[in-house]
C-alpha cells in the first residue's frame, strides 16, 4: 500500500486549516441493492471476491492508514462524533468489524458519539454482543417500510419480521437507535391508496420503541431501477398534494409520542439527537475515509485572520482497487468553494434545522450580519420566522416552504 501523501496538495490553500471533529467512515458493501438506491456501494451480485475475509481486511487496513494519514494532514481529531456508513458497515464480519472499531478508538474524544449503520437481516446477537464491547453508542437501523405491500416495491434483503425482530434484540442493549423510513414509496397501479396509513402504522409502531426517526421522502434517483419502473407506468409516485398530507399526519402522530421535528426530516426525543449530523447541519468540517467518502476541510482568511476564507469539498474515488492500492492519495480532482457560496451553504443547513441560523456564528466567520444579508426574504416570510437568543429559524410547521425561502434567500446574496 502506498501510504505516501503530500504535505500540501497543489489545490489546497496555504493559509490553516479550521480543526475538525467529525470523522465518517464509508464501508461501500451491501447484501444487496434496493430499487431506489444510487448511492456508491457494491453488492455480492456485484463482486463476490468483495466479501470474502482477506479483501475486507485489506479496505480496513487501507481505512485505517487513511485515517492516521488524512489526520494529520487536516487538523482532524480528536473526534468528538464517529459515523460508520455505507453501504452496510454489518454486512462485515463480526472480527473485521471488531478490528476496525478497536482501532478508530485512539481518535475518539472521551464522551464521543459513535454510529453505525446496520440493515435489520444483518443484526444477530453476536454482532451486538461485539459492539457493546466497543464504544459504539448509536446503531442506525436501516428500515425504510414495514408495509408488507411496500417492502418488494423498494427490493430490500430481508422482510418486514427481520426489522422487527432486530428492533428488539437492539432494544436488548444500551444502544441508542436510530430508524430510517421512506414516504412516498411509490405504489403499483392496482393500488388506489396513497400509502399514509400504511407509513402511520409503521411510525406508530416505531414512535412507541425507539427514540430517533429519520423520515426521507423517496427521490427518484436517474437510472435506478424504481425510476425505470415508473417511467414505464408500472408504479406510480405520490403526487405533491399527497405527499403533504402524508408529511402533516406524519408530524402529529409523531409529535404525540413525544418526538420533536428537530430538522426537516429527523424527529427525536429530548437528548436523542444525532449529534454527527447536527454537526452536518451547523456546517462543522468533517472527514470523510474510505473509498467514495466526502470531506469538507474549511480554511482560515489568513493565518492571521480566522474568519473564514473558503471551503474544499474532496470526494474520495470509487474504484476500490485503486483506493486499497493508494487509499491516503489526496485526488486531484478538489472542489473549492468561496465565501459567498459558502455563506448559502451555511443558511441553507442551517434553516432545515429547528435550531435555525446561529448569527453570531456567521457574524465570526464572514464579518456579515444575517439580516442585512437577506433581509428581503426574511420580511417576506416573517410570519413564519423564530427569533431566539441569536438564531433565526423557520417554525417547524413552516419546513414546507423551506425550498421557496431558501431560492429568495440565494437570489437576494446574488
């Protein structure tokens, strides 16, 4: 393995780097590969050779020389949140998984957050009885439907009874648990429905269980085999009428367990929020490693000014053979993105969350006041504004416009 990395690649900045807390750790392997799905992961059907034990030794020692390298070279860690994604990080065996773990440790701050993705057919006691040995204090469930009728729509591995039964052997340890849904999966023809009730039974069950909810509204992703299914007319998507309606419902029955909407779509309990993705939210730099992982690196004005100068967003390749081969290899394809692009970036994150804009925060890092940035949309949607402490944030009920306020927002910056 070539673990040799510039001091300094040619398209970074010169001026320092802001310290970063946040590592993601991309294992891009699945059982198998939903409809919907266009995110960068390689399934058995794929590669078979990709799942025997020697190759996923050889990605997580190429991980693990990332990690210790991209560290160093970016002001990263001590990190105080650390998210295993994928792809499906349980998919490994329970020892390389372990092995990983074990070795990430060393980078963690005390008191940090650790998350791993999982899928339900892939969580069994053993696997649980490993991680409760580690510091992970998070699993996200991967569940997308518990709609019998849904669940061959999507082509998920598993069934229903599978994400049931692992939601409680999970309940079993001292694990936070995150569920992730869909709405607005789209239905077969022969169905008249709209599905609503179909996710508020699957959001009841969960609501009464678990203590965090992340509800997507399904994108159809180009080329995925759910779009080709309704560009051909055999499923038929959800109208943007229903989709409000399913949303509404869904923001009642939800707050009635007691989860709060705390970003457009991630409901939690007080104090079972997902700290590495506020982290996403508030803009904070994060490290991304393994084969296809993003990095946001954010750079000072100057080293004798610390207001913020601009942002590198680098995307790792994917073509694991190459990353294996060369995994601490900077590529030379980096994206910059400048101050003013920047600032958008940090509104737009931060209006999806209920916490809103921090303006004092942005004052620091661009020497601009928020009101006098976008002023105009903020008149324009004052009924529907929180002002609190130094935060300007978009009520909860008003998430809906966020797209509208937020093309205002970039028009007024403009």
């Amino acid at each position: 393995m070539n673990s040799e990395v510039p001091r300094r690649h040619p398209a970074l900045p010169k001026t320092g780097i802001f310290p970063i807390s946040s590592l993601y750790v991309h294992i891009p392997l699945c059982a198998g590969r939903c409809s919907y799905c266009d995110f960068f992961s390689l399934s058995a059907e794929d590669d078979p050779q990709l799942f025997l034990r020697g190759y996923e030794i050889s990605y997580v020692d190429a991980v693990l020389e990332q990690t210790r390298r991209w560290s160093e070279e970016f002001n990263a860690g001590p990190f105080s949140t650390i998210y295993i994604g994928g792809g499906t990080p349980s998919v490994l065996s329970v020892e390389v998984l372990e092995r990983l773990l074990r070795e990430l440790a060393p980078y963690a701050a005390s008191g940090c957050e650790w998350t791993i993705e999982a899928n339900p057919e892939s969580v069994h006691r053993p696997l649980l009885d490993m991680l409760a040995r580690t510091k992970v204090t998070r699993i996200s469930l991967g569940v997308q439907t518990l709609s019998r009728e849904e669940w061959p729509v999507i082509r998920r591995i598993g069934s229903v009874e599978d994400s049931k039964r692992a939601i409680a052997l999970i309940r079993e340890y001292p694990f936070e648990l995150s569920v992730d849904m869909l709405a607005g999966i789209p239905r077969p023809r022969r169905r008249t429905d709209t599905g609503k009730d179909m996710l508020l039974d699957s959001l009841e069950y969960l609501a009464e269980r678990v203590g965090h909810i992340s509800l997507y509204d399904l994108t159809l992703e180009e080329d995925t085999p759910l779009q080709h299914q309704v560009a051909r007319g055999e499923l038929l998507p959800q109208s943007a009428d229903e989709m409000a309606e399913v949303r509404d419902a869904a923001n009642a029955l939800l707050a009635g367990y007691g989860l709060q909407r705390y970003e457009v779509s991630n409901y939690a309990r007080p104090g079972h929020e997902c700290r590495h993705n506020v982290a996403y939210w508030n803009m904070e730099p994060y490290l991304g490693v393994g084969s296809g992982a993003v990095s946001t690196v954010q750079y000072a004005d100057s080293e004798r000014k610390r207001m913020l100068g601009g942002m590198v967003r680098i995307t790792g390749g994917k073509d694991l053979t190459g990353y294996t081969a060369e995994s601490t290899k900077i590529p030379p394809e980096v994206e910059y993105i400048d101050r003013k692009t920047a600032l958008f970036e940090f509104l737009m994150m931060g209006f999806r969350t209920a916490c809103g804009v921090d303006t004092e925060r942005i004052s620091s890092l661009f020497g601009v006041d928020v009101t006098q940035s976008i002023p105009s949309a903020l008149a324009r949607w004052e009924s529907e504004i929180v002002r609190r402490d130094h935060h300007i944030a978009l009520q909860a009920r008003s998430f809906d416009i966020l797209n509208r306020f937020l093309v205002e927002c970039l028009e007024e910056l403009e």
